[in-house]
C-alpha cells in the first residue's frame, strides 16, 4: 500500500515549470531516489514535500493525510541538508536533541533517545564533541541522527553525501543503506550521483526537465533504460544507429557501421540502440566486428576503461582487469558485443542536413 503519494505535482516559475506533473507512489520503508542533472526538478520536489516550497497545483498525500496546507514544522519529516546546518556552538549530542527539545520531549526520554540514536550511527563516543573538531563524514552522521531521533514519517535526504571525498562517500553509502533497513524509515534521496542512487535505492525516479522519463528498481533502470536520456545520464552507455539486414547465409542480423550483428532470434527495430561499454569486448576481426583506433586508456584498477575511435565516433570499453593490459594506444582493434546487449532507446535519427 502507497505511504507517500504525489499526484500530478506541478511547479511553476513565472511560465517555466520546474516540476511538470509529477506522479509517485511510494511504499512504507522504502528508499527511493530522485535522480537527474542540475536544473530537472529534483530539488524542487524535495522542497515541497518537506513544506518549504508551495506547489503550483497537484498534492502531497502522506499516511492518507493531504500534506499541502500543513506547515513544514508539522509534517514530522527529516531532513538532512547538503551542508548538515549543524549548530557550531552545540555538541553532537545537543544538536541531536534540538529536534526532540523543540517537540517537549523530557529530559530522560530525550537523554536515552539521543544516546540510542548516536549509537546507531557509530558516535556514541563523539557525543561531546563540537562540529568543529569532527571530520565531514562524522558531521554527516549527526545530521543523520538528529533527522532521525525524532522517528520521522519519511526521512528525506538533500545531496548528503556530495560534500564528502571519494572513499568516505563509498563507505558512507554503506552505512547509510545500513542505518535505512535497521530503521526502516521511508526515505527519500536527491542526488545527481548515479553511483549514489544505484547503491541506495529500492527504486530509482530519473527526471529531465522537471518530468519523470522513468521510475524502476535500479537493475532494471541501467539495464532497460526507457530512453536514450535514462540510458546515457544513468552510466556510460554508447547510442548507435542500427539498421536492419542479413547475414551472408540469409539470418536476421542489424548493421551499425562496419559491424552486422546476427539477432539470434531476438526481435530489433532500426533506431538507436544502446550498448554499456562493459558489454564491448576486443575481438579478432570477422563480419561481426566494429573496427577502431585505441584512442585513449586509463587504467583505473580493477579496469580499463577506453576509448576506441570508430567510424560512428568515439565508443567507450570498459574492460576487466585480467593482469593483460588493454591494447596499446594507436593500435587497430575490433569491438564485438551481443545482440542480447543492445536496449533499443529511440527511433532512427534523421541524419544532419
């Protein structure tokens, strides 16, 4: 059964529509992710569910109670800021009990829900230090925990985890989908991190231009995208134009470039077509094969990922580390990938004028 619902959520400014009729159901405990480039409406949807923007049109259903009349310091949300807004003059235990303060929680009940909460997110020991003295990744974890302390309806999370380096953002992924299931508080994530929303979310919701192109379990969103923009903005992807033919010996097979690809059976129309560069292999050279310069290599540990100019431009490979280095740079190579691995993404496009 739905627990949070936006029915057709519009957001304009002036004539621009920063959300366009968005609709989303979303499950009690579940970890959705609002996902897209700077500018899509990600942000704004966030903002009017918290209270702090005012649709346009359309409403905000929470538990069956309807959220648009509701002040934002009545909705019993969570919410931790891109920045965390912590209290400079206020240790981590205190900035965790302003939220259940404010609400009139006593001072046991309150004593024993910011000690339980610190423990959750790993600071029982900082519980007296200041936010001056703690790295980004344990502020991250006091904003966590004092958005959670007062057992929030839905947790709703803006970009947390932007403001920390590479590694301790992995790891803080980690623990935040952790902290997540052990409550299991509904929660929603805004993020233009790909890897970020692939690692956290039950389900993904990929917005351009303030409309919803798709909404799916992560899996099903890089493997099926719905479009060329959910293909291309959620990863890497190559988009080839495929053309339908045969095979020497009469077989069904598609023709991008140099390269005619047996069907196998599968059914492809002619349009663009995706590929992952994880997909592409070297290959010796045959009918099947898309042949290429090694442009450029960048080793980056557990793979190699190139990039191969083509007679369609330049594609992307990604491959696996063996312990054999990726062909040399200015070398021919030939890519091969399967039918099984080409998502159709779009109609033919129309060749430049």
């Amino acid at each position: 059964m739905s627990y949070l619902v936006l029915n057709n959520l519009t957001k304009h400014y002036g004539a621009i529509p920063a959300v366009d009729g968005l609709n989303l159901s979303i499950h009690q405990g579940e970890f959705v992710s609002l996902l897209g480039p700077s500018g899509c409406g990600k942000t704004t949807t966030l903002q009017m569910i918290a209270g702090f923007v005012e649709p346009t049109s359309g409403g905000i259903v929470l538990n069956g109670k309807e959220l648009n009349k509701v002040p934002a310091n009545k909705r019993g949300l969570g919410i931790v800021f891109q920045n965390y807004a912590l209290f400079p003059h206020m240790t981590a235990a205190q900035n965790v009990a302003f939220g259940l303060e404010m609400k009139g929680v006593g001072k046991v009940e309150c004593a024993d829900r910011v000690a339980d909460t610190l423990k959750l997110v790993g600071l029982a020991h900082l519980a007296d230090r200041y936010p001056a003295r703690m790295s980004g990744g344990q502020q991250q974890r006091v904003a966590l925990a004092r958005a959670l302390v007062i057992k929030p309806s839905v947790l709703l999370l803006d970009e947390p985890l932007s403001n920390l380096d590479a590694k301790l953002r992995e790891e803080m992924q980690l623990e935040l989908r952790s902290i997540q299931r052990t409550v299991g508080t509904t929660t929603v994530l805004v993020t233009h991190d790909q890897t970020e929303a692939l690692a956290l979310s039950d389900r993904i919701v990929v917005m351009n231009q303030g409309r919803v192109e798709q909404i799916a379990e992560p899996y099903t969103a890089y493997e099926a995208p719905a479009s060329e923009f959910v293909g291309g903005f959620l990863g890497k992807a190559n988009i080839f134009t495929a053309q339908l033919a045969r095979t020497a010996d009469g077989q069904p097979a598609v023709r991008i470039a140099q390269a005619l690809i047996r069907l196998d059976g599968l059914s492809i129309p002619e349009g663009s077509v995706l590929v992952r560069p994880e997909k592409i292999m070297f290959s010796p050279q045959d009918a099947g094969t898309l042949p290429g310069t090694m442009k450029t290599r960048v080793f980056q540990g557990n793979h190699w990922l190139c990039q191969v100019q083509t007679s369609v431009g330049d594609v992307l490979v990604i491959r696996q580390n063996d312990g054999v280095p990726a062909p040399d740079e200015g070398s021919p190579v030939h890519l091969r990938w399967n039918a099984q691995d080409m998502r159709v993404v779009g109609p033919a496009r129309q060749a430049a004028c």
